[in-house]
C-alpha cells in the first residue's frame, strides 16, 4: 500500500489504514528496515528550502509516538546534496514535542505551549545538523540542547571483552577456547566468602524498608566483614548480619545486603526440589551482595551498547529453525540508520544514580535446546530502547519491562502481551525465570526451568554443574512499595541464585550477564560540592572504569561501551 500524499506537518496517524499497514509491516516474516519493524511510528513529510534556495523534501518519523524520544530525519534534495538521513533524539520527550514546520525551512520544537524555530538544514544555520555531525560526539546539542544529534562511536572494550570476541568472530572454534578457559581458569575465580565476625546488632527494620531474607535460625546471628563490597552501607564495625538490609549513606531509597545461599531458611530449601538442584559446600558458602532500588524514588532506563546486542542470527539457532532468507530473525541484520552509543545523554547525567551491566550478546542470547529452540526462530532474546523495536519480545522468556509510565516489571512474555507494547519504553530479555509468582500457594517459587541447563540457555558447563560469577535481578513487592534488587553471585549455578532470590520473597527474578565483573559491574554515583564519587558494587569493578585527571570516568557515563546496560535516574528531577 503506498502511503498517502500529506500536506506540510500532516502526520500518517491521521490515517488509520496507515497504522494497520504499519503492524502488518511489523509481523511479516520477510526482510525489512529497522523503520519498518515500528508498528507505531508517526511520519511527518514536507517540502523543504535552504539558504542557497535549494529545495527537497523533509520527512521526520517519531519512532513511537508514545514514548517521543527517537526520530529520524529524511532531507531529500533534488541538488548535489542527495539524501541524508539523521537520528534525533528528543531531549524532554515528557515536556516537548518535534515537528515540522511548515515555512520549509526549520524544525519546530514545542514545549509548554511555546513554539522554538530550529533551523537545522542550512549550512550557515547555527547548530546546523552536518555542523553536528561533524562533532563526533555521541550525542550534539542542537536546537540549544532541545535536541541531540546521535552519532555513532566506537565502543570500549575492556581486555578480556576484546579477546573474546576476537575469538568468537575470526577464530574457527574460538567460542570452543573461551568457554574452556571459562571452566578451567576463571571457575571460582571470584568466589568470596567474608570473615565472620562477632554478632552485630539487628538493623533497624521501617516500612518504606525492603523485606528481609528468610534465614535458618543457626545463621540469624552471624555477621559477615565482606571483604569487597564497595559500597558505603552504614553497616555497624562488627559487620553485616546475613540477610538484612543496610541504608546506603547519602542515598535514599538504596539499600545493601549480603547473603549466603547456605544460610536460606531450611523450609525454602526443602520446597521445590524436582526444580531446583541441591547446592555443593562451595556455592553454599559464597558470599552474594545485593542492591535493593526504592521504585518510587528512581526511574529505570535501558540503553544499548555501541555493539551489542546485536539483531542477527544467534550461532545456537539450529538450522530447521533459521530462515536463510532473512539476515536476523526480525528481517534485519542491522539497525542503521539509527544509531545506538553506550553512553547516558548528557542531559541526563546530573540525575542518574546508578547504573548495572545489561544481558547475553546476541550470540548466546537464543536456544539451542528445549522448546524453546523450536519455537519463533530460536527465541532470540528482545530489546526495546526508548520505545523503539531493535528485537521482538518473544514468548516464554524473561523479561524486565518499563512502561511509558514509568512502572516497572519483570515478568515472563506471553503472546497476550502484545497488544500492550504500544505502552512499553524499555524492555530487555534474558533467558528464562529464575523466581516466579505461583498463583496457587500465592508465594515465590523458582522457575520450572532452573536445574535445566539446556532448556534454560543458563550457559555454563554440559553437566549443568558449573558454578561461576553471575549477576541477576528481582522484583520486590512490600505493602507499601516496589523494589528492584541487583543480585551479585560470586560463584553460583542457576540454583543457588534461586534459592537467593526466593529467600528475599521476590515475585519474579531473572539472571543478567556471567564470568566477568565487567559483566555483572554495578555502580552508584553520588556528588559531593561538584564532584562526582563512584561506589562499586565490588571494588575490583573499579578497573572497569577510567580515570580524568585524576577523576572518575565510569563506564556508561563517561565514555560510550561495547555493552548494553541499565541506568536509574532520581525521579525528583523538575520537569
């Protein structure tokens, strides 16, 4: 169906044939454009004129309209100039609108009832959109600071990051050496356990609090030194008592805790055992620190990385399942012409409080056993940023969802889902449920996929025994609030994380990324009179990050990464 003519700032939304075309665009089995894949995109088209009285075309595409954060401007001349074709982004998406204007020769920005003229195309125009590019910042003010440019950067890859693709990309049975060296080498390699230290007193327990872990009555009382944790938790000089929770000093709303899956509560560990394994003295015994986020006090935030995740074909789809047609499971190999760049918008630095590493590449992020290798091309694992499709959600994974109202959940995607995903901002999945609500007992229960190592994609060793470095993430619910919690596992199989997060009562939980600290990094920012101080989650992911004269740079602030991650923003920033 060929699109409608439309006047000067006519949009396609205006037409509701238009909006059909577009989710029918979007479910095709068939190769398309990143565009192609946004079944909610509103396109804005018009003719244009520079200074030099060249005339064109505009069109400007909001990527969800719901959401309002990422466009695409189109200028198509009929001069030496071509076609060129740029990723805006909106920098008050909440407070302003984007359009056309309709003299041809500025975009229009409108905030609070104003309307600001931006002239972009002109190459003696202030902040003009080559000018911009030309900068090579990630994100170039435009439009004073109303709008950023996104340009594409290359990434930081820490050393091992580098190694590992080098291997997996150019080396034939790479995937094969590094997942030896994982087994062999870096198995327990971060495996912590504490110095147990004489009994503390209990922590003060207040109801805007999250709860605390279930903790057999043996270990009630034992107080762990945790020899890496490096975060400032106000925790007393004899140590941390084992399931409880310390305020984070100087941050409201976060809250540190450490744990031992051996110390969960004996009922707990009996319960469910056909989906659980049992846990070796060495998992037993190894200290995990957790972070709990106060929802109503932060907002979260998913961004990609500069290279991963990526849109193609995971090496684990088998091949009855992959379509040679298609160059990725959606229909596109890649997501040109927008850009993604590893790096919080600067506009957004001065509120952001924390930042966690995301999930699995692309390469590992799909099945090769089970049903779900089977099923929707292999299930590659989905991503939306800012509202925009860069991977289908697919059914039967785990999922952690912010909606366009800034709620947050973690769930596993069913099919009925879709018909909200109009409503969602950010979304990342990773594998399958680690926790999971039971409706009938009305209490947590681990995943029927846990002790399964194939069907559960949980990466690891064949005998489903490996114990390594893992992060993951649950969701908390009190009477009075909403709690992300970032687990730190420093060696653990899927079992042990489990019996963690089942212990603090979380209704749905999830693993994030494995084997690195760059890969489970978790850190918290503060100021103090204009600096910037970063606490580390575990003091080795300080190496992560780098140093400007002689300040922190941390990683997904200060300079774009390789890899995806999520950030939390104080809510109490003025609109």
């Amino acid at each position: 169906m060929t699109p409608p003519t439309l006047l000067p700032g006519q949009s396609t939304l205006e037409y509701p044939s238009v909006l059909a075309r577009q989710r029918s665009e979007y479910q095709a089995q068939s190769v398309k454009t990143i565009v192609e894949l946004q079944p909610f995109r509103q396109t804005m088209s018009g003719p244009i004129e520079d200074r030099n009285g060249q005339h064109g075309t505009a069109t400007l595409i909001n990527l969800n309209p719901n959401v309002n954060a990422w466009f695409l401007l189109q200028l198509s001349w009929n001069g030496p100039d071509g076609n060129q074709t740029y990723h805006l982004e909106n920098g008050r998406p909440d407070a302003q609108t984007v359009t056309l204007g309709k003299d041809g020769v500025n975009l229009e920005v409108h905030p609070a009832n104003q309307e600001i003229h931006c002239e972009l195309w002109s190459d003696d125009a202030p902040g003009n959109l080559r000018r911009a590019q030309r900068s090579r910042l990630p994100y170039a003010p435009l439009c004073g600071d109303r709008l950023y440019l996104r340009n594409a950067v290359p990434g930081t890859f820490t050393t091992i990051e580098r190694v590992t693709q080098f291997l997996r990309d150019r080396v034939w049975g790479g995937d094969r050496i590094v997942t030896f060296v994982r087994e062999h080498v870096f198995k327990d390699a971060f495996a912590e356990h504490g110095r147990v230290v004489a009994p503390s007193p209990e922590p003060a327990v207040a109801p805007q609090m999250p709860r605390v872990a279930q903790v057999r009555e043996a270990e009630r009382w034992i107080a762990i030194d945790p020899p890496d944790l490096g975060i400032d938790a106000g925790g007393s000089p004899d140590g941390y008592l084992l399931g409880r929770w310390y305020p984070v000093n100087g941050t409201p709303g976060m809250f540190v805790s450490v744990m031992r899956p051996g110390a969960v509560a004996e009922e707990l560990l009996a319960s469910y055992r056909s989906r659980v394994n049992s846990l070796d003295d060495i998992e037993s015994q190894a200290l995990d620190y957790l972070v709990a986020m106060d929802l109503t006090q932060v907002d979260l935030h998913f961004a990609l990385g500069t290279d991963h995740p990526r849109v193609g074909w995971s090496e684990r789809t088998l091949q009855e399942v992959r379509d040679p047609n298609l160059p990725g499971p959606d229909g596109i190999g890649g997501i040109a012409p927008l850009v993604v760049n590893g790096i919080v918008s600067p506009g957004l630095l001065a509120h952001t409080v924390a930042a966690f590493a995301g999930g699995f590449k692309r390469e590992h992020g799909a099945f090769r056993y089970g049903a779900l290798a089977h099923e929707n091309h292999g299930s590659h694992y989905g991503f939306i940023e800012r509202g925009v499709v860069l991977s289908k959600l697919q059914p039967g994974l785990a999922t952690v969802l912010v909606r366009t109202d800034g709620l947050v959940d973690l769930k596993t995607w069913a099919p009925e889902d879709e018909s909200s995903l109009d409503r969602i901002r950010d979304a990342r999945q990773n594998g399958v449920a680690l926790i999971d609500f039971d409706p009938e007992t009305r209490l947590s229960a681990p995943g029927t996929l846990v002790n399964q190592w194939g069907a559960g994609n949980w990466s690891g060793s064949v005998d489903s025994r490996l114990r390594t470095l893992r992060g993951g993430a649950c969701l908390q619910q009190t009477a009075t609030r909403r709690f992300l919690i970032f687990g730190y596992f420093s060696t653990a199989t899927p079992s042990a994380m489990a019996r963690v997060f089942q212990s603090y009562g979380c209704r749905y939980a999830m693993q994030l990324d494995i084997n690195a600290l760059e890969h489970t990094y978790f850190a918290l920012y503060t100021h103090d009179q204009g600096r910037l101080v970063v606490q580390h989650l575990v003091q080795g992911m300080a190496e992560v990050d780098r140093k400007a004269g002689g300040n922190p740079a941390p990683r997904f602030l200060s300079f774009p990464d390789d890899r995806d991650f999520f950030y939390l923003l104080r809510r109490e920033r003025s609109p």
